[in-house]
C-alpha cells in the first residue's frame, strides 16, 4: 500500500506498530491518516481514541478487515473520517483519499482551480486555458499542495514537510527552482512569493 501510495503523488510515512502510529500521528504534520485497526502492540480504536481527545485534526481513514456494522459505528462515533473493509482496491483507496483532501479543504469537485489554471490530482493533469500543460511529478505535488491550500500562505519548511520525505530532503533552494519552473509553464502571477512568509495560489 505505502509503494502505491508514493505512486499516486503522496509523502508516505509507515508506522511498523500501534504505538509507533500513535506517537507519528501525535508529534508530526499530516493531511491524512490511513489507520488500520489490526495494528500490533496498540489497536487501531485506541490510537483513533487517543488522537480524538488530544483534539488532533488530521483526517482519518481507518482500514478494517472486519467490516462489521458495529464496529463501523463504533470507529465512526470515534472520529474516523471514512472507513474502508479490507481488501481495497489501490484506486478506490486513493480516490478516498482525495476525496478527504477535498472535505478538509471545502472543496466539491476532482478539479482544483485559480484563474485559467485548473489541476486534477486523481488524473495528474494540468491544464492552462484548456491547454494541457506537461508537468513533472514533483512540480504536480508541490502545485497541488499550493491549490488544496488556495488563499493561504504556506512556507517554504511546509512544502519540504508534505512534499519529501526525511531520507530524500532537498537542498536548500529546490523549492524555489521548482517554483520558477511552475511560474514559467502557468503564469508568473500563479504563485506569489511572500518575502519571508512563504508562497500564496490566489
């Protein structure tokens, strides 16, 4: 699951136990939380639990193989965003994913859109005035990060937090030069830099 995961686009941390999960979900940054309830060392119900009342935000999708209505209920009443039996298809868990990505971020459609500018993350598509634009994969993760958080400012130590992951952290001017890049194939006014603060979509 983490291999299709890093495929579709995402930064993907793996938790070896429950209580590993618990520990990642309570000290790092995270959109969102695929928590499988049949974890060792700490069920899946606690660590959902214990997340809940430390009023921690992420949302969550929680992975059963059970897929009993009681404990649907049960992981819902808890605080799960969406709950999902085992075995998954890896494109239907990434479409949940997305889908909670668009939930946390009010947004209502696939399409993410500023101005001539609309991206489709399922699709990985780009488009400007209804031109496809070629993209990398890279510029595609850092574009949809900016476009999830339309209207705010997001800093530079943000983008590295949700865009890499700790074995592969970037030199120190790669977001800008991936910004540049962006700049010149969508638009110089499609990402603004905030001088100290960090970068603004809209």
């Amino acid at each position: 699951m983490t291999e299709v995961l890093r495929a579709a686009g995402f930064v993907v941390d793996r938790a070896a136990d429950g209580e590993a999960g618990l520990s990642m979900g309570e000290t790092g940054v995270y959109d969102v939380a695929v928590l499988d309830l049949g974890l060792p060392r700490l069920s899946g119900v606690e660590i959902l639990n214990r997340w809940r009342k430390a009023s921690l935000k992420h949302m969550v999708l929680v992975l059963s193989a059970r897929g009993s209505w009681s404990e649907r209920v049960e992981v819902l009443n808890a605080g799960a965003d969406d709950y999902v039996t085992k075995p998954i298809n890896p494109c239907e868990l990434v479409a949940r994913i997305h889908a909670l990505l668009r939930r946390s971020n009010s947004g209502a459609s696939d399409a993410l859109s500023d101005g001539d500018v609309i991206v489709d993350p399922t699709a990985g598509s780009v488009r400007v005035a209804g031109v496809v634009v070629e993209v990398t994969a890279r510029e595609l993760q850092i574009l949809t990060y900016l476009m999830y958080r339309k209207g705010r400012i997001v800093s530079q130590a943000e983008l590295i937090e949700h865009v890499y992951t700790e074995e592969a952290a970037p030199e120190a001017n790669t977001i800008q030069v991936y910004v540049a890049r962006l700049r010149k194939k969508l638009g110089r006014d499609t990402i603004r830099t905030l001088r100290g603060l960090g970068y603004k979509v809209g």
